[in-house]
C-alpha cells in the first residue's frame, strides 16, 4: 500500500516535471511554498529513499517484529534471525582454521591472544626466555 502511495506520487510529479527546461524547473514558486519544482524531486527522491524504513520484512522474508528487530550502531534497522544465521555461518567458516598454542606449556591460546604471541601468559614467556638463555649458556634446560 505504501509502495503504491509513493508510485502515484513520483508519477505525478514526473507529470508536472514532462517538457519543462532546467530554469523553468529551478523557478521558485509563490507563495505559500517557496520551493521550487527540483526541490520537489529532491523532495520525492528522498521519500523513496526511506521508504525503506517503512518495509515490514527483511531481504530474506523474515517480519520485522520487535522480537525479530534490533538497531545497529548507524540506527539502521536489522533482522535478529539473519544476523543470527550470518554469525553461524561465518564460525562455521573459521571452525576449520588451525587453533594455536602456547609454545612453553601447551595451552590452547584463546582468540584474543593469537595475534602476534606464542604464549598464554607472561610467565611463561618468562620460562621460555630463561630456558633459551640456560640453552645458550650450555646449561641443562
């Protein structure tokens, strides 16, 4: 139904805009609007712009219900099932990447300390350091 609103509206105002001239399309109008016809388009073009937000389903079909809907951090509406089915998807994705561990004991290392390190914590970087050092010396590890 708001799809057929804003179809009649853009349509009308094509209408009126059909074999005018640039100028004549810039021209201010009286009063009591001081907008002329291009700002009307400007107008419509932004309507049609959010009309989206008006929709009542997301792209793959699921009802934006309060349950179904949160905001993202740009307010822009989201379906909590796709989002849902992306992150499935995209740990589904990195299942099969190789888990690193700590290079002193063993430990699994969790994924906020992969980047850039080869052990779980401090002190064992520490071990690790000394036992290389007791290496180079020729000391028993």
């Amino acid at each position: 139904m708001i799809q057929a609103y804003l179809d009649w509206h853009r349509a009308t105002v094509l209408y009126k805009c059909a074999g005018l001239t640039g100028e004549q399309l810039a021209e201010q109008t009286g009063p009591p609007s001081g907008m002329s016809l291009l700002g009307l388009v400007r107008h419509v073009a932004a309507l049609d712009a959010g009309a989206s937000s008006l929709s009542t389903h997301c792209p793959a079909g699921q009802e934006f219900t309060e349950a179904n809907t949160y905001l993202d951090k740009d307010a822009w509406r989201n379906c909590r099932a796709c989002h849902a089915e992306q992150e499935r998807a995209r740990r589904e994705a990195n299942r099969d990447k190789q888990p690193r561990f700590c290079q002193n004991c063993g430990t699994l290392l969790g994924a906020a300390r992969i980047r850039g390190t080869r052990y779980c914590t401090k002190s064992c970087a520490a071990r690790a350091r000394r036992a290389a050092q007791k290496r180079q010396l020729g000391l028993a590890a």
